[in-house]
C-alpha cells in the first residue's frame, strides 16, 4: 500500500496520477465545489477567536491535493473575515514536488499567506489548527487474519499478518507470524474471531498523532473520514475488514489490480485514534457525522443559505445527505491548551457510541436546558460528565 500510493515516481499519489471529481476515480467533500472550504473558513475563524484572536493564527493542511481547499478558505476568510485573515497563516504539508507545484499554482494570488513543509516533523511548533480530509484512511495498514482460536495461546498469537509475495508469476498474499513489537502490541485489545477473520490496524495514524501533538503547542485538530468506533470497526459481522480499492467510481476487490493508477483504502478506527491523542494531552473536543458538523456551523452563520443560489443549494445538499456524505464521514476534533468555556454539549440523540478507556478532563458540565453557545459549530455531541462519573470513561454518540 505504501508503495502503490507513495512510490515516488509510480505512487498513485505522489506521482500525481490521482483524479478526484465525478470525472476521476472517486469525489470529496472539497471535489464538490467552494463550499466546504467556505463553511470551514468560518469554523477557522470562531477557533481564531476563541484562542483570544492571536496574531499568529496558523492553519496547516495535510492531504491538500491541488489545493482548491486552501483556495477555498482563503478567499471565505479575506473576503468574511478580514481580520481573521489578516492574522492567519497558512502552512501545507505535502511530501510530493509536482503536488506542491500544482498547489502553487492554483495558489498563486496568495503568496506570502502561503507555507509549505515537506513532513510533519519538518513543521514548526504552531498554534492554531491542523486540519485533514480524507488524510487517514489513506495511511498505509498492516493487514492481519485470524487464526481462529489456538490453544494455550499467548496474547494476540491468534493472529497473522498479511505481506505481499510473489506467485505464478503474479502478486499474492502470505501470511506470516506478527513479529512487528507495536503490531502486537495492538492486537492484544483486539476480539476474539474466527478463523479466516480478517481486518486492518493502522499503526500510522498513531504515529501520526504521537508527531502531531509535539507540534501543537495550543489549538485544535481537526480530521474529516470515514470510520467506526473499535467495537464497530472489529464487530463479528466484519469478516474481510474495510480495505477498498477504487478507480473510475469503480470498486475492485483486490489490491493487485491497476497497481499505481487506483486509490487503496481503509476506514478509520477512531477509538484508538481518540485513546492515542488522550495520551498526549490532545483532549476529544467533539465528534459527530458531517451532516451534524456542518449544520452546526450553518446555525452559527450570520448570513443563512436560504438565499443561495441552486448551485450551492445542491452542494450543500451533497454535503449534508444521509445517503451521500452527510452519514458517510465523521469529524473528529480535538483541543490542546484550551480553556473549558470553549466547548459545549449538543442534546440531540445518536444510534451509536464510540469509547475509550481513557476519561475526559476540561469539560463543562451543561444541563440539557442549556442555551448551547461557544464552540456550536463543532456540534459537540456527547454527555461526557454524566457518563464519566456513572462509568469511568467516555461516550461520544455518533449518527451514522
């Protein structure tokens, strides 16, 4: 996976082969139009103003393509919030030479806003906001299979990793024993399953978070994917995990096909991604599905969308339906050196809960008569301290 996205001359990413739009191999949120880079400019601003409207605001992407979000964001804040503006910055993290000369392009009337660093580790600590779309479930994952209950067994020994080999002249899959410390370290918390189960962990999202957190001296992050909580993601009804291969909207069941000119996927565990950001003090500040994170931000707007024109009018109802993208993503948000007053609870009831084992601290307590305000367009949506005190732990409702 690493490989058939990241190679650097024949990486379905890196070598800037990917098409995204109705025309490409698949769409996003950013693909539709300029909205979703509009409507988060003014989730930006309300961070900006509630980390006390510093002068050094500083947005950072990560997975920005052709930079059409970063155009988007830019030209919402310069023309909305011209203050807002005026005091951010904006930093793109992007590996790949011909994609940031495609960003630079497309980013041309804003040079001297614009920043970009090659890694992570490259980036300078910063206060502000890292955000991703679609980042996550495009990290490489090991995959692992089952081998059904095993006698006297050590912890995690039920399980085989997946590698890639070479048979009949052609691509295959061997299993092997787990001998990665940290890959079997993870599987200790998983499930018993039944021979032939098989499912993803992805390490590099943790690593991820654990890289993140040095660099976030105070702010938010703030990711957009599709996922499960851990119960959901390695439920026993999950036999062949969530990997997904896709090209021209088309899904193939196997990696091996189109090898460098498809997408290679995998949904996001978000519980462990929200237990490793706990671990480094990157607190949950809320999670919730699309559709309820971008009505939130409606509600906080001062101009409403009733006046739209049809063309918006239609993308945001791509964003928003239950059957498109408004159920299919969730949005996870996370706060470091935040005060308390920033954030808020949202009443409204969900099907479904992701935990982890890992308390929330720095949370207000709001009756369910509250009048909500702060930080609503996040549309936190959880009763954390009732649960906290009843339980030990977390509970984030999530709609799907």
């Amino acid at each position: 996976m690493q490989q058939a996205l990241y190679h650097p001359e024949h990486g379905y990413y890196s070598s800037g082969r990917a098409s995204i739009g109705r025309r490409g191999d698949y769409f996003t949120s950013v693909s539709i139009g300029p909205l979703f880079g509009q409507l988060l400019a003014a989730q930006f601003a309300q961070m900006w103003e509630r980390l006390d409207q510093i002068d050094n605001f500083v947005i950072v992407e990560q997975g920005a393509h052709h930079g059409d979000f970063a155009r988007d964001v830019l030209g919402s804040a310069r023309k909305g919030w011209p203050e807002f503006f005026a005091a951010l910055c904006y930093r793109i993290v992007e590996p790949f030479p011909i994609l940031q000369d495609r960003q630079s392009q497309t980013l041309a009337e804003y040079e001297g806003k614009i920043e970009w660093r090659d890694s992570i580790d490259a980036l300078e600590p910063f206060t502000g906001v890292h955000f991703s779309n679609e980042l996550l479930d495009a990290m490489p994952v090991h995959l692992i299979c089952s081998r059904g209950p095993v006698a006297y067994a050590t912890a995690g020994s039920q399980w085989n990793e997946k590698f890639v080999g070479w048979r009949n002249d052609q691509f295959a899959f061997v299993e092997q024993p787990i001998v990665d410390p940290a890959l079997r370290a993870f599987i200790t918390k998983l499930p018993s399953r039944p021979a032939g189960y098989k499912t993803e962990v992805n390490l590099a999202a943790l690593d991820w978070i654990d890289n993140l957190a040095t660099k976030l001296e105070r702010g938010y992050a703030l990711a957009i994917d599709y996922g499960h909580s851990r119960a959901e993601f390695y439920a026993h009804h999950r036999t062949n995990g969530t990997l997904q291969c896709r090209a021209q909207h088309r899904l193939f069941t196997s990696p091996f096909h189109e090898i460098g000119h498809a997408d290679i996927s995998a949904h996001v565990d978000w519980s462990s991604l929200a237990e490793r950001a706990e671990a480094h003090s990157l607190h949950v500040g809320g999670f919730t599905d699309q559709h309820h994170f971008i009505t939130g931000i409606i509600s906080e707007l001062a101009a409403p969308l009733e006046d739209a024109d049809a063309k918006t009018k239609r993308a945001l109802q791509t964003l928003l339906h239950p059957e498109i993208l408004g159920r299919a993503f969730q949005v996870l948000a996370l706060a470091k050196d935040v005060a308390a007053s920033t954030a808020a609870d949202s009443s409204f009831k969900q099907k479904n809960t992701l935990t982890t084992k890992r308390p929330v601290s720095g949370l207000p307590h709001h009756s369910p008569a509250s009048n909500l305000r702060g930080m609503n367009a996040l549309c936190l949506v959880f009763e954390l301290v009732r649960l906290r005190r009843a339980r030990g732990r977390f509970r984030l409702l999530l709609r799907h």
